[in-house]
C-alpha cells in the first residue's frame, strides 16, 4: 500500500473540517458563546405536541404511542416516538463532533458535500468552497431559522449518498457500497419523505446517464455489476428505516394524504392523496428562480416590511402622510416581497456559482453536464407548481407519491445540489487545461455572461412593476413609496450579484493567465464564497433569532393554571388558530394541534361539524351578552370539550355540558355510507345519539337504553385505557376517543370485543348487562416488530460499514493517486 503523505493525503481534509467548524461556530456564536438556542416555530410547535409523550417516557422509560394531547388523539408515530437506531445517532453525532443540534445539520452538509466532490476528483481545496456554497445556501438557512430540522438534516446526508453511488460506479465498488449504505441510512433516519423523493430524481437521473455510457461504450457488465451490489446497501440501509416507513405507510392512508370515503370526492382526481390546491399551495412565479441570482429579485422575505426600516420612503410617507393608527394598519401592507407567494423567503445560490454553473455546462465531462443540466431545469419545472399547471398535475396524478407532498419549493434542492457539483467540475477541467489549451474567445465569454446579464435586467427593470394586484387599493402615495423601496431593494442586489460574479472573473481569468498562483485564486474563491453567501444568509438569520434557554418553552397563563387544576378527564378547545398551533396541547388534552399529516375524518369531522357549531356558538353569544350556551354544539360535546380557550391570555369559560369519556347512547342511527354518517353526525340535536355507518359495522339497533347505566374512566396511561360500565340492558357505548382502523385492540372483561365506530369519528362497544370492566390498548406491529427490524438492520449496517472500510483501506485496490488523479478534461 502506498505511503501515506501528510501534506497532500491529511492535511487538506483537515483544513477543509477546520474550516467548516469555524464558520459552523463563527455564524451560530450565540449558541456557542451565549448559552442561547434558535427560535424555530417549527420546533416550539413540536415540542409542544410532544409534551405528554416526552414526561410519560422520562417517567416510565415507556413510548406512548398514542398522542392524546393533540386532535383529540392520533397515532404518535409522525408525533414523537423513540426507535432503536442508536448505531445511527451516534454516528451522526460523531460526524459533526458533537456539535449541538439543529446547527449540526449546516456542518454536516458541508462535510458530505465536501466528499462528494473528492468522488468526483475535485481537488480538496477547491471543494471547500463548493461544500460552502452548497451548505451556506439561503435555502438551508431559512429552513433552519424556520425549524426544518429533519428537511436540512435529509439534505446534508443526499451529498453522501451521491458520493457513495458515484464511487462504485468509478469502480471503487467496496468503498462505493459502504458509503451509500452508511449515507442512505443516515438520510432516511432524518424521516423526510419528500427529500428522499427528491434524492430519487438525482440518483435515477445519474443512474440512466451511466447506463447510457455503459451501453455506448460497450461495458453494461460492469455497470450492471455495480448494480448489484448497490442493491443490497439500499436494502440495508432501507431496514434501518423499515419501521418508520411502514408506520407512515399505514398512517398516511388514514390521513389527509391519503384517500376521502366521502362521496364528492371521489369523482375527482384529489381523492387520493392531498387536494392540488392544498398541495400547490406554496408555488414558484415563473420569474421566482432569478432569485438564485438575484436574491431580492421579488423583494426579498414576506417577513420583511418596508415600514420598519426608517430610511425608507414607505416609511417616511406613512410618517408624514397618516396619524399614527392608521400609519400602524398601512405598515402592515407594506411588505418588500411583492411576488405571487403569501409566505416565503428567497433561495439564492450564489452570482458566483452560477457563473461556474455556465462554465460547467462547457467544460465538464459531457455525461456530468447531461446528468446535471436536465436535473436543474426540472428542478425549477418542480417549482412552479400551479404556475405550469400542465407539467405539475401530470406529476401529481401520475408519479406514484408525488400527491403526498406539498411545497413545491422545496424542490429547488435539486438544482442547489447541481450548481456547485457542475462549476466544480467544470472549474476543475477549466484549470488544468490552462491558458494554452483553452478556448479563449469562449472562456472570456463565459466570465462575462453574468455580468452582462445583470447589467440587462437593469436596463429591463422599467417594466417591471414592482407591485402586487392587491395593492390597487392602497393609498397612490403609499403604492408609489412603496414602489420606490422595492426598486431600490431589487437594483442594490442586482449590483450586488455584478460586484461578486466581475470581481470572480477577473480573478479567474489572471489565473488561468498565471498572472496569481492558483493557491491564492483558492483563497480568493473561498472569502468570495464565504461573503457572498453569509451576507445574504444574514438577512433572513440573525441575532434577533437567538434566545435564552429556559425550562419551559411556553409559560402558562393564569387560564392554563387554573384549568390544571380540574383533574378530570377532559378536552380543551383553542377556538385562536386552532388546527395550527400545539401551545394548548403543551398544558393541556386539545380538539386542535400543529401537525402536517392530520387524520383525514377527524378534518372532515372539523369541517363540517365543529367549526359550523364554532361559529354558531360565537354568534349566539353576541345575542346573549357573552354567554354561550354550549348544548347545541353536539360535535364539541361529544369530544369532551371541558374548556374553551378564547384568548392566550386569560379568557376561557367552562362547558357544563361535555359527554364527558363515555356514555351509553339512548337512540342509534343507522346509515349506508361515510357520507351519511358525516351528515348525520353533524345534524344531532343530542350530543349522546350514536351515528353508525351500517355498511362497516353490524350492530343490534333492538338494543333497549337504560337510562341509569353509568360507565366511567377508572385509569389510562396515552395507549390504554380502563372503564368501568354498570347497565341492567345490553347497550351501545360510545367513548369520547377517536378511533383509528389499525392496532386498537378492545376487551370486555378480559376477552376481546370488536370494536365499533360512532359519530364519524369516536369509538364504540356494544356492551352485555351487568358490571364490566373494558380496556382498550394500542399495539402497532409497525412500532412493535418494525422497531426490532430497525434494531437488528441499524447493527447490521454498522458491520458492513466497517468491513467494507477495513476492505478498501487493507485489501487489494488501486493506489491513492488514482482516487484523485483525473483522466484528460474533455472540452465541449
């Protein structure tokens, strides 16, 4: 084996994570050096939700596995729940030296991108700055301020995993399998579906252009050799995640993202999966990807306005022009994004890198450019959502899975990923060709055509507008200060993007001319680099981010103290943004929470039920001096909604007429379909008439109500429960818990009982005469064997990374200098 050199085979990785540490810690300092963490919205929400699984664990050391706490209960699998993938946890931990999480997730993308292009023989002090670029994207930091731990997480492991993928196709097949088993294992357990949906595309986009090569040049053995062995790393790696996926799988069929039982949905395409307008909800403007270049082409952030800023025309007009209480209403008009979006945040991927994105297309090895181009242009087609409605609703009826994501934007990734790989590349082949073997006219053309670019969006800008359609009925004065700062937000980032890509191509082209050394032209590349991207990741990530730890992430106001205090067992209703926020679900057991993946017939049920009665029951009490009379808001009733919260400080008032956790239904309705027994459900002038829906479930509708029959709640823990029923006659009870298809098992004195569903949503059991003692337990299998499953494959995974290491470092291979050496640059 050939000796290992210090300076060329250690000590340029050393510099790379040296490098990518201090500019992880240098940008994140707060945390590092002022005992303070991120405020991510995101994360507030989840850590609300998860409350109840999270004390129920540290106290018993048991998983709940149902959330009681959120939508008047789900599964907890997509909630919080622990799998046995601690092989994963501490390799990733290990990868990003322990540094604290979410930040570690910017880290490690810029150490798995850094491999990546040493795969693709990239020189290592080059690919520093392509791991920058890649790593310190807008993309990645927005995500990260917005609480997107498991989205960055997923996107810092795809470089890996290309990396691993490409080395086994570079004939490195050992070192190849390891990589891409250790890599897609540690993706998948960051458990977003939509990244790896995404990592899909770039993985079978490389796939197809290597077959296409293999074929040409006669070598599909080799290729499909390669194959093979890929196959099982995704296997592996794929049982790592076995657990978690059947649990989405099955969950995702229950939930908004999978089919309606109502009837008028099912004559459309939107039965399965989300609604193309829910899915579409966040799309691109035809124009919105020039903010890869021009990050406030559109203004900037829709969290941005231009009143804030005191050295703005808005806000000296609204000064000057309007008292103070109608300046403060205008203020909030004045937002600096005036694209089609209501909420979004720009993605720029650097002027530099865009200009070596070009230089690639002509420099790098024709099969890159084939693979990598095409990606990018589909990766904003993805974008545009509704905006290409032709492109995005083929996709969304046809591509299996593709109707289970929204947020088209966050397709952009693709092209994020391409644009540093491609102007490495192409970079790359562009330096060692030389001023002598280069084409020059074309090179010089090449550096100028940002440049030249921006200079034209300036000359274009006056037909620009600048404005929203509805901002028409804003004050002229205000449309036109408005119109101004926007003008001037657009032109400053347009000189901007001029400055860095001018400045790069003059430097760029006295290297190639010798007239600097090219470790300086590095140097030069990565401050570039460094300053181009934290500059603009600034805007949307700064100081006003951080905040002090503290034990409780919500205080509780004096109506969640006093709430506290009824220890019965009850639901509370947040009547303020409720299918949208998990603070309640912090302190308390409540009708709403904050999830992406809410169960389909409990929304249908809110729909058409609770938020009707809602907005009844507001109304009556304008009528009735502020007293609401809660008896004819059945669905609220019959969930047991004890409370309802009116305000996040103190205003709550007491419902005294909540079912409570079970009672036996007097009357029985029995319908024909789901439909029915929505519409029925929603129609009951008694919360305690039970609605089943004849054609899932048989039962006795001769059953005879004994109207002193009682059953109560004796114990629970979040998977079971114990009642108690007493009743002289066979009869129907209904439990104010929801019910879910799978796993839920019922028992009647120890024997088990089939269980029922009432009132669209909420569990039943017929129940015999006599004193009864009913349990009901939830025991997934996906938790339950899939966890061994993840246990035994995580193990496993461990194993053959380390054989496939101790095989590629020890056995027979090629010398190191053909890792990093490159055959003769092709030039196109």
């Amino acid at each position: 084996m050939r000796k290992i050199n210090f300076q060329s085979h250690i000590l340029p990785h050393l510099v790379a994570v040296l490098v990518f540490l201090i500019v992880t810690i240098t940008f994140f300092k707060p945390i590092f050096f002022e005992n303070k963490i991120l405020n991510q919205h995101d994360i507030q929400q989840f850590l609300g939700a998860s409350k109840e699984l999270t004390d129920y664990k540290n106290k018993t050391g048991e998983e709940g596995l149902w959330a009681q706490s959120m939508f008047s209960g789900m599964p907890a699998y997509l909630v919080h729940i622990g799998w046995d993938d601690g092989v994963l946890k501490w390799t990733k931990s290990a990868m990003t030296l322990f540094l604290p999480h979410p930040i570690r997730n910017i880290f490690l993308a810029l150490l798995c991108y850094y491999i990546l292009l040493l795969t693709f023989k990239v020189r290592p002090y080059l690919a520093i700055a392509g791991a920058l670029a890649f790593g310190l994207s807008s993309y990645m930091i927005i995500g990260l301020s917005a609480g997107h731990n498991s989205r960055i997480g997923a996107i810092a492991f795809v470089p890996l995993v290309v990396a691993g993928i490409h080395l086994a196709f570079s004939r490195y097949r050992v070192l190849g399998f390891g990589l891409t088993t250790l890599g897609l294992g540690l993706h998948l357990q960051e458990n977003h579906l939509q990244i790896t949906y995404y990592l899909i595309f770039i993985v079978a986009a490389y796939g197809l252009i290597m077959l296409w090569f293999a074929f040409r040049d006669k070598q599909l053995k080799p290729f499909f050799k390669t194959l093979g062995i890929l196959v099982p790393a995704v296997i592996i790696a794929g049982g790592t995640f076995f657990g978690q996926m059947w649990s989405i799988m099955e969950y995702s069929h229950y939930s908004i993202r999978g089919p309606s039982e109502l009837m008028n949905k099912t004559q459309n395409s939107d039965a399965e999966g989300l609604s193309k307008a829910y899915a579409f909800e966040y799309s691109y403007g035809i124009l919105e990807p020039m903010t890869l270049l021009i990050p406030n082409f559109f203004g900037g952030s829709t969290s941005q306005f231009l009143a804030s800023d005191e050295n703005s025309n808005t806000y000296r007009q609204l000064v000057s022009s309007a008292d103070n209480k109608t300046a403060n209403q205008l203020a909030g008009y004045s937002t600096a994004y005036w694209g089609p979006q209501f909420n979004t945040a720009p993605y720029y991927a650097g002027a530099i890198f865009v200009m070596l994105f070009i230089v690639g297309i002509f420099f790098a090895d024709r099969k890159y450019v084939y693979w990598l181009v095409p990606l990018s242009i589909l990766s904003i087609m993805i974008t545009w959502g509704d905006s290409f409605e032709t492109f995005s609703y083929f996709l969304f009826d046809y591509f299996p899975g593709y109707n289970k994501f929204r947020s088209v934007t966050f397709g952009l990734i693709i092209i994020l990923f391409a644009i540093p790989l491609l102007g490495m590349l192409g970079l790359e082949n562009l330096l060692k060709l030389g001023w002598e073997k280069i084409p020059k006219k074309k090179v010089m053309w090449l550096i100028a055509v940002v440049p030249i670019f921006c200079v034209v969006l300036a000359l274009l800008s006056g037909f620009m507008s600048f404005t929203k359609p509805e901002e028409s009925e804003l004050p002229v004065w205000l449309r036109m200060a408005m119109v101004k700062d926007r003008r001037n937000l657009f032109f400053g980032d347009v000189w901007r993007s001029l400055g860095y890509s001018f400045v790069f191509g003059v430097v760029l082209l006295a290297t190639l001319r010798n007239w600097i050394k090219e470790a300086v032209f590095v140097i030069i590349l990565i401050i570039l680099t460094l300053f181009d991207d934290l500059l603009v990741d600034r805007r949307f990530l700064s100081e006003n981010n951080f905040v002090r730890k503290r034990g409780n992430i919500f205080s509780p106001t004096k109506a969640d103290i006093l709430i506290q205090n009824d220890s019965s067992s009850h639901r509370v209703f947040n009547i303020e943004n409720t299918m949208a926020e998990a603070r309640t679900s912090y302190f308390h057991h409540s009708l709403g929470g904050y999830h992406g993946a809410k169960l389909r017939r409990y929304m249908d049920f809110y729909d058409s039920c609770i938020y009707p009665q809602t907005q009844k029951l507001v109304e009556s009490s304008k009528e009735t001096n502020n007293e609401l009379n809660f008896q004819p808001a059945t669905a609220i009733n019959m969930l047991n909604v004890k409370y309802l919260i009116y305000n996040q400080a103190n205003g709550y008032i007491e419902n005294s007429f909540a079912n409570g956790p079970a009672w036996f239904a007097p009357k029985l309705e029995i319908v024909n379909s789901p439909t029915e027994e929505l519409k029925n459900t929603s129609e009951l002038e008694n919360s305690t008439i039970a609605v089943i829906d004849g054609s899932k479930f048989k039962v006795d509708n001769n059953l005879i109500y004994d109207s002193t029959a009682t059953i109560q709640l004796l114990d629970e823990k979040p998977y079971w429960q114990k009642f108690e029923s007493r009743s002289s006659q066979r009869g129907i009870a209904v439990f104010s818990e929801i019910y879910y298809p799978k796993w839920w098992y019922a028992s009647i004195d120890g024997k088990e009982a089939p269980l029922l569903r009432a009132n669209y949503i909420l569990r039943a059991l017929e129940i015999p005469e006599g004193k009864h003692t009913i349990e009901f337990v939830f025991k997934p299998k996906p938790y339950i064997i899939g966890n061994q499953i993840t246990k035994a494959s995580s193990g496993i995974l461990l194993l053959v990374v380390l054989l496939s290491l101790g095989v590629s470092l020890y056995g027979k291979k090629k010398s190191e200098d053909d890792m990093i050496s490159s055959t003769k640059p092709e030039v196109n």
